[in-house]
C-alpha cells in the first residue's frame, strides 16, 4: 500500500482560514463534504500516514482523485455552505440518512379567511400553524375527531366552503355536525376565528382555562338542572382529557424544545426526536442513519442539527434544542439557527431533573431502534454483497457492478415507442436517476435499444450543468437587499455504471455492443436478461450464463428488469392518454372537460368509435352538430385507428412503418 495520496495538496498550499472542502473522484463526483475552522489542520488528518487512518476514511481518500476547498469569512457561513452542498451533491460518504418517511401533520391554515384544520405532511402552505409530526395518521385525525367536539372550527374543503358561502346552504360536514366553520351557517367569520385561536391556544400549551371554564360551566348546568347543556360540557371535558392524556407534561408549561436521543455504534446510529411545545411531548420523529467514515458523537449531533433545521424557519425552530453531547461549533449552530428563527436559540445538553429523564427515554427509544435497525440492516446489506460479488463473478467484471442500469423498451404494436433506464446503486434503486425515452422513429427493437444507449452514453461525460439562480442577498452597507444572479450545478446522473443490464436476448444485447463500441466505452459491463428461461447474455458469446434459480444475485437482475418493464409501462400509458386525447382534441369544440366526460360515458374510444351521432347526443353537453363532428373524425383517422388493446386500456392501430433514421436526443 503506498504511505501517501498522489494528490496530496504541498507543504503550505493549503490556508489556515475556515472554509468548506469536497473531496472527488476521478470522474469529478463528489465524495464527502466537510467543513472546518481552520483547513490546513483539519485537511492534515486525511493526509497521515494512510496505515493510520480508520479503515472507512482510508477507502474515502484512496477512492478520491483530487480535493478541493472553499474559504469563507466565518465558521457560520462555512456551515451554511457545507448544509447546501450536502444537498446539492449527495456525496455517498457523508451521513446517509435511511428515514424516507413523510409524517403527517396537522396544520391550521391561517391564511385562509375561515381557517381549516387538516392532516397534511406538506410543511410548505403559507401562513399554516402546524401541529406534530405525528407517528400514526391515524393518531392526527383521532386527535382533530377529539378536539372539534370542543372547538367546532372548519373542516370542509375549500371548494365545499366557497359553495356554501355562495349558495348561502350550510357545507356537507356543517350538516352532519362535522364543520363548524361559518359555510355551516352557525357562526360568523370573527366568531370562528376567535375559536380559531382558541383551537391554536389549547394545542400549544393544553391551556388548563379550557378545562376549568368547562368544569364550571358543566357545575353551573347541572344545579340549574339544564342536564342537557351539562352533557354536552362533560362530553367536551372528556374530549380535552383524551387530548391531554395522550402527552403528558414532561417539562414545565412554559418550555418550548427539542430534544435529541442518540444512540450509535461504529456503522450506524439512530435518533429519536421529540418535539416539545407547552411542556408536552407533541410529536416524535425516528431516524436511523448509517455513518460512511469514522466520525464521532459531537460531529454527529452537528450532521443531524444541519439536516434537521436545514430548511427550517420561525417557530419550526425551538428556542431550545437538547443534545446528549455539543458538538464542536455550538456557539455558530446557534448563531446559525437565530437566523432561521429569528429569536435566539440555546443549544444545550440535558443534564439533571426532568430535562435529564427525558433524555434518558428517548435514548433508551433509539437504542431499541438500533437494534431493530441492524437486525434488519445487516441481513439486507449481506444479501446485497452478496448478490454483487456473485454478478461480478458470473460475468467475469473487474469489479463489483455497484451502479447498474438497465433498459427497457416498450411499444404499442410498433407505435408509440418508448424506452426506460432504471438505476440501482449497492443493490438499491436510486429512483431520482431514473430516464424515460421517446423514440420518434425506429425500424424494431434492436434499432430502438441501440439509439437509446447512444443518447445515454453521449451524457457520460458531459460536463457538469450550471443554472442561473437569482438570491437576494443584503447589500454591503446594509441599507436593504438586492437581487445578486449565481451559478448552482445541477445534480448530473451521468455517472458511468459498472454494469448495463437490457431486456431481451442476444440480439438487444449485440445492438447494446455496438452502441458501447460507438461510444468508445469499453469500461462498462454489459448483459442481456431473457424472459424465457431467465438467462444472462453475453456479448459475443454463443452460450448464455445460467445463474442458480434461487442465487441472489439472479433475483438482483430480475428485480433490476422488472423495474425497467414497470417504469416503461408507466410512461407508456401516460403518452398513450396524450395520443387519444390529443385525437379528439382535433375535434373543433370539443375541450378537456367534454372528452373527460366522453371517455367516461363510452369506457372508451373503441366503443366511441362504434356509436352512432344519436348516441353521443345522449352526453350532456354535445348537441346533434358536434356529435356528427366527432363521429366523422373518428371514423376518418383510418391511418391512425383507435382500437381497444384487450386490457381494459385503449391503444393506437400502427400506422404506416416509419423509415429507420437516429431520433435526437430529448
């Protein structure tokens, strides 16, 4: 092993100023994303002796080609550029988070005239009061069921809430007791947003008021024997105690917090976030992540800090955020989440009395999700090798195929040909990678497959896309801002595979060879997966490999073509619905309302087709001129034939073969 990196920056070279530095590889993907008070030292550690270095940075720094850095006037402006370069680049050695959940909110849309209460995981409505996360969607709308019996705010959607107020009749929840809100005709517009308020009031601080005007009111009912008014205050008093028995009061009232347990070992670690408003414990998020290089607990409670307020703003950030450890640069995470607050924010570690026992819960929650976690995790990722190394072995590859893309094309008895490219990277898919295809011309499927490739393999080696991106900064005297026009690059997906995997047998795979000839690649594996009996093709080889029928790794490429044929049919039928709308689209008068609406009389455009002018008379809305209109075209388009596909789908007859000439890129 050689004692030191060739790209090892000279003696001095690197500055003692705070920045943000990315490493890459040869082919220019960024690998990690780091940021450090002072460069020259920090970057020092990467460019020991490599024997020193922990085994997961020693691949990190070998895998790279090349280091770059940034510097910037203050530690707080080095972590905001290492946050957005984290989330421009994805760099695979950084923290990669494995929660892809969306938790569900409740949300009070306040900018409404007669706010509504719904469950959402949609963070971004302007000017809502959100509520959560919730673990459960159930858990959101068992607590609004709850709370309406006590504030009986709106519930209706907007569309059932302007009808109502133009109709002047009450909304359909208003009349089955489900809407309080004035489309329900019970209450005026201030009315309702005083219960707004108070709605909002009870949610951040389960204000005990409620509960004692209640308990009055239900005292002063039952001793002037108005039983029924008593009833309905004891209903309503069961109602906030379900609400208040779900979250107990952990902190005193007044403490607004979020709090971080952590629990982790060499490979992963998982947290556990709980949101605290009012004293009360009002949501919980779970996370587990798996740490790339060797990093250690206050670096990780930094990592989790960035991508948990990130894109935060105003109450979404706590004035206190509680931590098992602080991270090195505390004191610029809390300059950095003023800014995101606009208040100051406290970044503190809970140390005795109740703020102490919560942490212990909530650390002792992620240990018991760790477990889960690698119970999981490992069974799944020593499958995955496996699966790899056996595909290396079985196709003779230089090394383990850890981006494979695979192809797919699909048609419509030659008509409406389209291809798709589905990635998988460690096993995994990568769906923001994956590419459809329209090919406008082709001859057959070999012909379709070798285009595809050739527009594909053209991008590998693109240079990186930059876009124009208008900010608006603060001017330098500080007398207001301006608008400042930057360059960001945009994610490529053109990094080369290891591995092309297509679908069909020898000859897509030897229209696959010529198009990697073409391209001059003679880097990329290639193999062809054929349905009948699910083997491997080769290029050039007059055998095909079997794979053992229950090895992984020919569930790997079957999982792989799979997706292909999904992702194609999937983009198949949405241009299949252009086609046939665009068809009756050509009929003068006839819009997207009136074909929606013809399309879901006949069941089709085959049955369409068949009717006669009297009856598509019958669908509302087209008279005896229009239904001869439609009648005529249809039956005139005989190049182009609609006919049904006997799938329950409606298809384009082929119309005359067109002539074999390359498609341009999209």
């Amino acid at each position: 092993m050689a004692t030191e990196l060739p790209y090892k920056p000279r003696p001095g070279e690197i500055p003692t100023d705070p920045g943000v530095y990315r490493f890459r590889d040869a082919q220019g993907r960024v690998l990690y994303v780091g940021k450090a008070k002072n460069l020259r030292q920090r970057l020092s550690n990467y460019f020991a002796p490599l024997r020193t270095l922990h085994e997961r940075t020693r691949r990190m720094v070998t895998t790279a080609a090349s280091v770059e850095w940034t510097v910037v006037p203050t530690d707080v402006d080095s972590l905001q550029l290492e946050y957005m370069w984290i989330k421009e680049f994805d760099p695979p050695f950084n923290v990669r988070y494995k929660d892809d959940k969306s938790y569900p909110f409740m949300a009070i849309t306040l900018a409404d005239e007669a706010p509504r209460v719904i469950v959402t995981r949609n963070r971004k409505i302007p000017g809502a009061k959100y509520f959560g996360p919730y673990p459960k969607v159930w858990t959101v709308h068992d607590t609004i069921d709850q709370m309406i019996k006590v504030f009986p705010i709106r519930t209706c959607s907007d569309a059932s809430y302007r009808k109502a107020m133009q109709t002047g009749r009450p909304c359909f929840p208003g009349q089955i007791g489900k809407c309080g809100g004035p489309c329900s005709m019970t209450v005026t517009i201030e009315d309702h947003r005083a219960m707004v308020d108070d709605f909002i009031a009870f949610m951040e601080g389960g204000d005990e008021r409620f509960t004692r005007s209640l308990t009055r009111r239900m005292q002063e009912a039952s001793a002037a024997m108005d039983y029924e008014s008593a009833a309905k205050y004891r209903d309503q008093l069961a109602s906030i105690e379900a609400v208040l028995g779900r979250s107990a009061l952990v902190l005193p009232q007044d403490e607004d917090a979020d709090l971080f347990g952590i629990a982790e070992d060499e490979l992963s670690a998982a947290i556990q976030h709980f949101v605290i408003r009012g004293g009360r414990v009002r949501g919980v998020r779970a996370t587990t992540l798996d740490k790339e290089i060797d990093i250690g607990g206050a670096e990780l409670v930094d990592q989790i800090l960035q991508r948990t307020y990130g894109e935060a703003s105003g109450e979404q950030v706590p004035k206190r955020v509680l931590v098992p450890v602080l991270p090195d640069d505390a004191a610029e995470l809390e300059e950095w989440l003023w800014e995101r607050r606009g208040k100051k924010v406290e970044i503190a570690v809970a140390q005795r009395g109740q703020r102490a026992e919560l942490m212990r819960n909530a650390t002792l929650n992620a240990q018991q999700a760790l477990i889960r976690h690698k119970t999981r995790r490992s069974s799944d990722y020593t499958t995955r090798t496996q699966a790899l190394t056996d595909l290396q072995e079985a196709l003779g590859l230089d090394e383990a195929p850890l981006r494979i893309e695979c192809y797919d094309i699909s048609h419509l008895g030659g008509t409406n040909v389209v291809a798709s490219m589905v990635v998988f990277e460690d096993g995994l898919p990568r769906k923001d990678q994956y590419r459809s295809f329209n090919i406008a011309e082709t001859t057959d499927d070999t012909d379709s497959m070798y285009q595809v490739l050739r527009r594909r393999l053209a991008h590998i080696d693109a240079p990186e896309e930059t876009l124009p991106v208008t900010e608006s900064v603060v001017s330098e005297d500080g007398s207001g801002e301006e608008l400042v026009v930057t360059e960001r690059r945009r994610p490529r997906f053109a990094y080369p595979p290891q591995l092309l995997v297509v679908d069909g047998g020898k000859p897509q795979v030897e229209a696959a060879a010529r198009a990697l000839r073409d391209a001059g690649r003679t880097d990329i594996g290639l193999v062809g997966i054929a349905k009948r009996l699910e083997e491997l093709w080769l290029p050039g080889e007059d055998y095909p490999v079997i794979l053992p029928r229950t090895s992984e790794s020919l569930y790997l490429v079957q999982r792989l073509r799979d997706e292909a044929h999904r992702f194609a049919i999937t983009h198949q039928r949405k241009r299949r619905k252009r086609d046939i709308t665009s068809i009756l689209g050509e009929v003068p008068g006839l819009g997207a309302a009136r074909i929606k609406t013809l399309l879901r009389h006949f069941g089709s455009v085959a049955a369409l087709r068949k009717a006669t002018s009297a009856e598509i008379q019958e669908v509302q809305g087209i008279g005896p001129a229009l239904a001869e209109a439609i009648r005529t075209h249809l039956a005139s388009t005989a190049s182009s034939t609609i006919r049904d596909a006997g799938d329950g789908t409606v298809a384009l007859d082929p119309p005359p073969a067109p002539s074999p000439t390359a498609a341009a890129p999209r």
